[in-house]
C-alpha cells in the first residue's frame, strides 16, 4: 500500500499495536501527517476504534477537522498540530501518559506540581523534586 491508503493501514496497525502493549490507553493517541496533503494530519475520533479505519478525522494543522464530526474530536489534536506545524520532516506523533516516561519529564529545581490530569500533589505545597539522593 502506498498513499493514504498506507497511511491509513500503518495509523490504524499502530494503535492495535500500541493499545495492545499498554502503551496506549484511554488518553493516549497516534496521528500521522497525511501523505499527500503535508498540512493535513490523520487522527482517531474518540470512542470510534482507533483501530478501525472509519474510526478516523482528518485535520488541518490548526487542529481544527476538516469535515464536521459526529462528537468533539480530542482536545489533544492541537498538540499534534502545532508539532506538525513546526516541523515539517515530522511525520507521526504519539501523544501519551506511559506512567513509565512521566519521571523523566519532571525538572529538578522545578516546584512540585501535577503533570498528568489524574495526578495530585503530595507533600507541602511549592516543594522541590530532585533526582539526587539524599
């Protein structure tokens, strides 16, 4: 397959595969800019099965859908929009909460805060993380 055909088939393996192995989840989703229009990128619509080809929205790269959809469409299109925008030469973007990379996007010297939307803050408020032991 080549075209958007293929990049549909790939967009739709990818989130079997990445649903499969837990690395997607509720939250968590895989675009892909369209192969022949490059300001235009392919999403799965919310509830549809990602792992369908119906189940997907074309959007431009202001995040907005190209055709009016049945329901809202992520609020997370926007991320993978302004990653498109940006950089032409990217061509796919994973947007996730992999409880195993969120340590790694915590800054030490920053102030505590939550950086998922189910996390909470524990401990005296305006505390400091570190990576260094004590």
């Amino acid at each position: 397959m080549t075209g958007t055909s293929g990049a549909v088939g790939d967009l739709v393996a990818a989130n079997r595969i990445l649903g499969h192995e837990a690395i997607l989840d509720a939250y968590g989703h895989v675009s892909v800019r369209h192969p022949e229009r490059p300001d235009r990128f392919l999403l799965s619509r919310p509830g549809a099965g990602a792992d369908r080809r119906g189940g997907l929205l074309e959007h431009g790269l202001d995040g907005e859908p190209v055709r009016e959809p049945e329901q809202p469409p992520y609020i997370e299109r926007f991320i993978h929009a302004a990653v498109y925008e940006s950089r032409p030469d990217v061509m796919a973007v994973c947007h996730n909460h992999t409880l195993a990379l969120l340590p790694f996007t915590i800054s030490a010297g920053v102030p505590l805060t939550r950086v998922i939307h189910s996390g909470r803050v524990a401990g005296p408020a305006g505390g400091r993380g570190s990576t260094r032991p004590r």
